[in-house]
C-alpha cells in the first residue's frame, strides 16, 4: 500500500480541473467554426457528454478501462460504480495518490475523446442518435483501446507500446473513427455549393488558447506526480503548440497568400495533439520538430480532404487523427530513457525496434476504431436513422433540435 503525496494529489486535482475545462473549450474552438443556425447544438455536443460519459464512467467505464485485465483485451468488473475506488492509493496505477483521484483524471480523458468526433458531423446529426452513439462509442471502443494501451496487463502495454498522455488511446481513436462516422453520415445539405463559413471566429480563438492551458494539465498531469516529468511535458507540450501555430502560420502564408488566425490556432492545436503520445519521454528540441511535422502533415490532410470532397467538417481526422498517428510514430523516433527511465530509447536513440511497435500499436487502433465506428454508424443510421430532415437541416439544429437560438 502507497502513502498518499498530498503535493502529487493537489496537482492532480488541478490536472483534472484543467483536462475538464478542455470539453468546454472543445466546445467553443468548434462552435466558431459553424453557422450561426448550427451554433448552440454544436456546443451543446461537447458539454452533454460531459454528463452522459461521467455517468457511464462511474458505472462502468472506469472498470472497463482499469479493471483487472481479461486476456488483455478489456478490464474485469471489479470497480462497477467505482466500488472499492476510494481514498487509499492504487499501487498498479499510482502509489501517491487516492485511486478516486486516479479514477477521476482519467474520467476526464473519456470525455473530451468522444466530444473530438462531434468535429465530423456537426450541423446535420439527429441528437437523439448521437446520444446513443457516443454511449456506444466510448463503453465498445474508448474504454477496451484505454486498457490495451494503459491498463495493467494490456495487451498493447505489455507489448511495450509508448502513450504518454493518449496519442494513440485519445487522437487516433477520435480522429479514424470521426473519418469512418463521415462516410457513413455523408455531406451537408449543399456542401461544395452553397457558403459554409465559419461564423464566430473569435470562439474558435479562445477555444483554442483554453485548450493550449488545459494541455497542460492533459500531458503534465499524466505524470501522475509533481515532479520533473511533469515539467518536462509541460514545456515540450508549450514548445510543440508554439513551433506547430509558426509553422501553420507560414504555410497559410505561403500558400493561400494571408496568414490565417483560424489557421494559427488550427496549428497550436495540431502541435499537442502530436506531442501528447510523446510529451514525457522527449526532449524540447525534439517537440519542436514533432510539432512542426504535424502542422504540416495536418495542413495537407485538410486540403486532400477538401480535394476529394470529404465533409469531415471540421476536420478531426486530418488534425487529431493524423496529428496523433504522426505523434505516436515520432515517439518511436525521439524517445529517449533520458527524458524518462520508465520509457524507452527510440531511433535516434539506437533502438528502432521501439518505432515499430509505434507503428503496429496505432495500426492495431486505426482498424479497430474505424472499423467499428463504421459498423455502429452504420447499424445506428439503418436503426434510428443519423440525420436531420433535409428542412430541419435548413432552419438549422438550434431552432429544430433545440428549439432554441444563439441570440433572440
């Protein structure tokens, strides 16, 4: 039995009220993003998962995710409505704090993944549908890949696969399953004809710039301490926002003539979802590259999407889904037992072994989070139907969903 460390469980309680106010902020970074018609739902999107999956997570998802391991595959029921998860440390997760508080900050981790995919389909899902798919989504999907990658015994830990903070377990799920949830639901009524531009502007800048601070609970309190490790992933989270936004900055410049701010903050963004796999095991030069890559891998995702003509609206799979992937191979890369002695050494660092099982962990994870978020859309689009009426997707789901609207 631990002893608790009352510094390591105050930084932990700020670390879940920082992850927390990441929902929120999603909320607002894609609400500017929307039609004015669309704005209340899309935020409303985000914040009702807050209620819904801390509620599955209290009874069910934490022990999914956390319990004994079954086979590797998923947790045993030993913790259904957190029984047993009290004051007392959990020696398997964390010594030196209450498993409540352990239970609590990954709580927070479920939330805001499924709240990514809202990204994919915003201004044409039928709310009561997406209430039943996102409990789907996160208990069929979120919790097993959380205890592959995170739980003792999982299959994906055991094989030596690095996840610092939830590259692989937060990014790749949301952002593959979002892309499979897009072909299923199909575009918006006039999309590539009629004007779809974002609205509120400055939403999305402070939903951005809420997130960039929340991160910082995200990466630094997977530490699980307060400690050194702790500061190292804060500041190669802060690095690999700010070269991403530069980067970003550059490429917008260069390419479509004007530095955009909607792109700037797209680019902060795209920088930590890169470094959360990598964020406690690199150094600051290597997020500084981690982040650049991404802002550029993310940047012509999104014109390869709008290529093809892919209303993946607001773009979850080009900037979590590939930002992420890029994140958990760069870990293979940059990796270094000198960041972190409980990691391993990448590449760089002599072991290309560590690439590879980088490489087959998000593998496994793409297929098996686009996979099954195809079937369930699929199966839930046949069953309850995905989508609005083509009038209510008119008048917009403020006004048909909600019977509400943004300002009177």
């Amino acid at each position: 039995m631990g002893t608790i460390n009352t510094g390591d469980t105050a930084w932990i309680l700020v670390a879940i009220a920082l992850v927390m106010m990441m929902t929120p902020a999603l909320a607002f970074f894609y609400g500017g993003m929307v039609r004015r018609k669309n704005i209340l739902s899309t935020l409303n999107l985000s914040f009702i998962i807050l209620g819904l999956i801390s509620v599955q997570w209290v009874l069910f998802g934490y022990t999914l995710a956390f319990g004994p391991s079954q086979g590797g595959f998923v947790g045993g029921i030993s913790f259904l409505g957190l029984a047993g998860v009290g004051e007392a440390p959990n020696a398997t997760y964390a010594d030196n704090i209450p498993h409540l508080a352990f239970a609590a900050y990954q709580m927070m981790f479920a939330i805001i993944t499924p709240a990514l995919i809202t990204g994919a389909f915003v201004e044409r899902i039928r709310f009561k549908t997406f209430l039943v798919f996102t409990l789907l989504w996160a208990t069929v999907i979120y919790d097993p890949v959380a205890h592959w990658v995170w739980g003792a015994g999982g299959f994906l830990r055991e094989l030596g696969a690095l996840d610092f903070a939830g590259g692989t377990v937060v990014h790749i799920t949301a952002g593959f399953g979002a892309l499979a949830f897009a072909l299923v639901i199909g575009p918006r009524k006039g999309y590539g004809k009629a004007p779809m531009e974002p609205s509120r502007i400055p939403y999305t800048v402070l939903g951005a710039g809420l997130l960039w601070m929340g991160w910082f609970g995200f990466n630094g309190g997977s530490a699980l301490a307060a400690n050194g490790l702790a500061v190292q992933a804060i500041v190669t989270s802060n690095t690999a926002a700010a070269t991403a936004s530069l980067v970003w900055m550059f490429l917008s410049w260069g390419v479509d003539d004007k530095p955009s701010i909607l792109g700037i903050a797209t680019g902060a963004v795209v920088g930590l979802v890169a470094i959360t796999p990598a964020a406690g095991f690199v150094t600051p030069l290597a997020a500084m590259v981690i982040g650049g890559v991404a802002a550029a891998i993310s940047y012509y995702s999104i014109r390869l999407r709008q290529r093809i003509g892919l209303d993946e609206s607001l773009d979850v799979w080009a900037c979590h889904g590939m930002g992420g992937l890029w994140g958990a191979l760069a870990t293979g890369l940059f990796a270094t037992t000198t960041v972190n002695s409980g990691g391993a050494d990448g590449v760089f660092y002599g072991n290309p072994s560590q690439f590879l099982i980088q490489a087959g962990a998000a593998a496994i994870v793409i297929v098996f989070a686009f996979g099954l978020t195809f079937v369930i859309a699929k199966v839930l689009d046949r069953t309850m139907g995905l989508r609005v009426t083509v009038n209510e997707e008119e008048v917009g789901l403020d006004i048909s969903e909600h019977g509400e609207r943004i300002y009177a």
